[in-house]
C-alpha cells in the first residue's frame, strides 16, 4: 500500500480504519447482508487490539524492522498461506451460518461465503473513499482478482456441499481447498505474477456462455474498446454508443457498434 | 439500457448484479430500513432463478430475439402495465409491514411504502458505480421521475388509509391507484412522452409551498441557475454565493445574492 | 449552509432530507452499528414534524424572520450551547444502549458513542451526494472538525467511566463534559474560530506516536505536500510515490520519498 505510510503520519485515525477494514470487512460485509450489528466481530476486543498493535509495529516501528521482516519473501510466504488458510474457513463459517438462517437459500449461502471470503476487496470503493481516493471506474466486481473469484467459487462449491450435492464431507473440501488456495496464492506471491489459475478454463467457458473473456482485457480499462467474440448473442443489433460512457470522456474511446 | 450489452460481455457478474438490484433492489432498501437481513428476499431461489433466466435471455439470445420481443410495442406495453400492477402491490404491502411494526410510524410508513415503489431508483448512484458509472450531480431525489414521485404520493395515500384517516378500503385504493398508474405509465411509453401527470398540480401548489417549480427546471440541471419564483421567503437576504457551487465549475453560473 | 437557499426552492425533497439527516443522523449511524432499523427514530412523529416546521421556517419564512432570529448571535449561542448538551447526553446514552448490548466491548461502546456524538459529520460525503454534491478528497475522518474530536475523546471517556476504570459516577462526568463542550463551543462560535482547544494537547502527543500533527495541515489539503516529523517510524526507507497518488493529478505535488 504505497502512500499508506504518508497517510498513517497526517491522518492515523483514517488509516487505523482502513487497517481494520482490511481486517475485518469481511464480517462487517456478512452482518450487513444477514442483518446483524455492523459492529458484532469488534466486540472481540482482544482481535481487534492485536490488529491494532501489528498496524502500529508496521507503520511506526523505528528504521521499519517490522516490515521489513514481514516482507522477507520466506515469511511473507507463511502470513500468505496462513491468510487463505484463514479465507477457506472463513467462506466455510459464512455458508454454514447462513444455512442455518435460511435452510434453502442457495444465492443467500453463496453471497455469503463469498462477502466472507472476499472481504474488504467487494467495498474497495469505500475503503479508498475513507483515505480520500475516489475511483468509480473500477472496482472488484468489473475486474475480479484471483482472490475475489476463488471465494465465488469456493462458496459454490461450499454451498453445493452443504445442500448435499457435492458427496464430499466437509472437512475434505476444507482440505482440498485450502491447499489448492494455499499452493496458488503462494506460488503467485512468490513469482510476483498477476494471471490467474482460471483464465484458462474461463477462456474456453466464458466465449461460450458470455460471448467474451470473462472480466474483459484488463488493460482495455474498465467496459469498453473491444467487440465482444462469437458469442451466442449478436451485439450488432442493438442501436448507437452509450450517451452514458460518451460522458465518461477522457478516459477511453469506444468501438463504435454498426447498426 | 444502452451500453448494457458490453457490460454483459465483458463484465457478466456485474450486468447480472445490475439486473437482481433492478429487480429487487425495492427489497432490498426496505429491508435496510426495517432492519431485516438485506439478502433476506435472496431467499426465494425461483424469483432470483426466474430473474437470471429472463437476464440471460435478454442479453444473450442467439439474433436478440428475446430482446425484439419484448420491445415490440404492444408486448411492451403489456409488461408496463404488469410492472406497475406490482409495484403497487408492493407499496401497499410495505405499508402494511411497517405499520406491523410500528403502528403509528406515520413517516416509517411513508419511507417503506415509497422505497418498495420506487425500488432501485432510489439507489441509481449506487447501481452504476456497480458498473463503473458515477454521476453524482444527479440523484432520484434531486430529479424525481415520475415513478418515484407516484410512489410517494402513492405510499402517502396508503398510510392515510391504515390509519384511517382515508375512508375507503384497500381493496378500492389498490384498485382506483393501479388504474391511475397503469394507465399514465401506458401512455407516457406508448407516446415516448417524458412529461408527468402530477406537474400541472404541482405548478399550482410549489409556488405556493416552496417558491418555485419542485424539481426545478430538469434542462438546467441540478441545483443552480436560476432564481425561485415569488414564494413565501426572499432568497436575496442571504450573504455571498456558496463556495461548494462555485467549486462545481464548469456547471452552471449561479445568480448572486445581494447582501 | 451557502446555495441551501436555492436547494430549497428547487429541490425541496432533497433539502428536507439533508435537514433530516442533520438532525437524525447520529441515530441513523448507531442504529446501523448496532443492526437496528435505520428508520427507527422516524417513528418519533412529533421529533420528525418539530424539525420539519423548523426547516420550512428557515427556508420559508417570509422576509427570512425566523432565520435573522436564529442568526442573532446572542440567540444563535444559546443554541450552540443547548446542541452540545444534546450531545454530550446522545454520547452518554449511546454508550449505555451499546453497553446493554456488550457488556465487554470496548470498541464498540466508543463507537457508538461517537458516532452518537458525530451524527451527520461521519457521513457527509453522503450527505452531500444527496444535494448533487461530491469532494471524495475529504472527509470527518481525515481531517477532524473539533466536535467530531470531541465525540470521541469523550466517547473514550465515558467508555471508562461505564467500565469502571475511570473512578467518577456518571452524573459528574456529563455535568464536566458537557461544561467543557458548551464553553468550547460558545467560545469558538462568539470569536468566529476555527482552532481547536485540543491542538496544543495533540501537538505534545501527535509527534511521539505518530510522527506528525494528526489532521496534518489543513491548508495543505488531503493527505500529501509535506513529511512527517521525527517520529518513531522512518518513512524514508519505503520505495517511490504512490501511483494512486500520483493519478489525483491535478489536486497537489507529492514530496518524493529518497530510497
């Protein structure tokens, strides 16, 4: 988080906040959606003061030594597998709680453990409003990181698992799904790549269900400058460019469509 | 929706979260304000199945046909009316729940029943940061369409009659205000007509209430240009031209006050 | 509040929901907090009607009277006066409702009480979407108005006092805080400041924990322009400027941190 040292001398208090959105969003995102108290997961005061007490040794130890022991790639490699270690239980906890508020609610388990799973990312609109950075044009639902999109698929997996359809036993899924996360998000971290292990099953299904790449070509910025591919739909047919990102300007040109 | 088409090739969780909030997003704002989980109509896995089925087809039929369909005039126009039979039925339902809860919550009343109404109107802002849209000079509120505007007189007329201060029944309320709604909804999408019923009334009542045409005039844009009319209080007593305003730019000129 | 005026006359809606949130918006926050309906304070018809007259009187009244009776100074402090004493008894009870529902959580119990405090300054950016208004570059958060300071330093105060750590009985607490805030307050209004009595308290402080002035330099804008002090922390040794920063553009030159 570069400029986040800047922040936490002129404005501690925002990036306390911020820290503790990183935290914990992810149970403040699930209490939102199951219409519990925002505030529940703080209750747990000896949580929240150990993250407080790691984001002070992070931005306010002297000549920086926390950091940059957190960021020796060996033991940034341990909190990284620990983190999806954590992120799996956590999308297990969310759909195992909202199975036993609505017993059939598919779509409200997988929101579930999704919001669980994904944490802060799905409101990082907010999250860089509160420091006082506004990006409207995007944000994790247009363009997906790996972690957003294992927790979607994780949940469903999960969520199948729970209502039976998946003939696996919990703790097995659990198990398998962590190392896959585990192994993944290490070997990504450790070759400080930012492709991910579904663009090539996405690339087969999506052109066939969507039309296009799932998520666009990120570097295309945001909806818009290319066509969709061959897929089942035909987006010629449909009249004119949008008024609406004619507004957007500066930012892009759009492929005119060919009425 | 123009533009949708490329969302939904290119971004098809997003396109598919936009078309469950326009759907439900009434839900969903009524659920916020009663404190009832926010996912909660998420629960009906028909509804949302129902939902996701007619948004793929819409955007992803082979040649658009489902899309001609429905565009087709008198099709259209069955749906309108359809859509306005619910809306409604949600209103008044809303009003019904909220007076479950508080039975002489004149104004929970009233927000309930309009946000059922008015649905994801209400929360257009947030709807297309979804889509990495963001427009925020513009708001429901500042510039209420005429679904929303019927939606609060509509909700306004319901609460009178639970709480028996409009001597007529439901049955006949719901009946005569689906007949007034269907058929000026009808009309104004047969004719392509952006006019509203309610703005003769209003230009009698708002000089007289608040100075000017409520909703000002739509063609200068937000807040700014040009003076009130001869309402109950001077504009001219209060000092300078506000800095937010001015900071606005590029906008529009304000008139000056004079001191 | 400049350009209220003429949002009054063209957007009534909208200006009278502002006056809504203004006056009930530290309920709102809490009520979000603490997963209670958000519109539960609506229910208070006569509160709701009270504040409604008020705000057709300062926006209506003929030859702006009421708002030239308000404005007079001398009246003007007697209601800055009896606004802190509302405060400070909101901060009180909101610990005490927090308290009944967590009796060991400290975080929350400040939380609540200081968003109690706050109200409608905690989420202004909202507040001023709602008129059209958007400055994403600040908010109450980074840079700290003195109530919303003093929200939360007696926020923290009465969290001790509730948790018996600090050895005073509640009476005595609000009777001192509440002596404070309204001498405060008075003051700053009747000399037209804009300091803040606990500056010379912070500029002791700040530069130990933090390494700088919390807030900043205000004139400096958001977060950026200037180093942090001596503090514990070295900031020189994190890598280049942030690229967030950077695409702010227009906004402020960022001092470059040396290798």
């Amino acid at each position: 988080m570069k400029g986040a040292v800047e922040l936490s001398r002129r404005h501690p208090m925002a990036s306390w906040l911020c820290a503790m959105l990183h935290c914990f969003g992810s149970y403040i995102l699930a209490d939102l959606l199951l219409g519990e108290p925002l505030i529940d997961y703080f209750s747990n005061n000896s949580s929240i003061l150990l993250a407080s007490a790691v984001w002070y040794l992070i931005f306010f130890c002297p000549l920086d030594l926390f950091y940059k022991c957190v960021c020796f790639l060996p033991v940034k490699l341990i909190f990284v597998a620990m983190k999806e270690v954590v992120r799996v239980r956590k999308i297990a906890v969310g759909i195992h709680h909202a199975h036993h508020h609505y017993h059939h609610g598919w779509f409200v388990m997988i929101a579930t453990g999704w919001v669980k799973g994904s944490g802060v990312a799905l409101m990082s609109n907010f999250e860089q409003l509160l420091r006082g950075v506004w990006k409207p044009e995007t944000n994790e639902i247009l363009h997906m990181s790996f972690p957003t999109k294992a927790s979607l698929y994780g949940a469903i997996l999960f969520t199948l698992q729970q209502t039976r359809w998946l003939p696996v036993s919990k703790a097995t899924l659990i198990f398998i799904f962590t190392m896959f996360m585990v192994s993944c998000k290490v070997f990504l971290t450790a070759t400080h790549s930012h492709s991910s292990p579904f663009d090539v099953l996405e690339s087969y299904i999506c052109p066939v269900l969507f039309g296009s790449d799932w998520g666009g070509n990120h570097h295309l910025d945001n909806h818009g400058g290319s066509q969709g591919g061959s897929g089942p739909g035909s987006p010629h047919s449909l009249p004119t460019k949008s008024k609406e990102e004619l507004s957007e300007g500066s930012r892009k040109k759009k492929t005119k469509k060919a009425d």
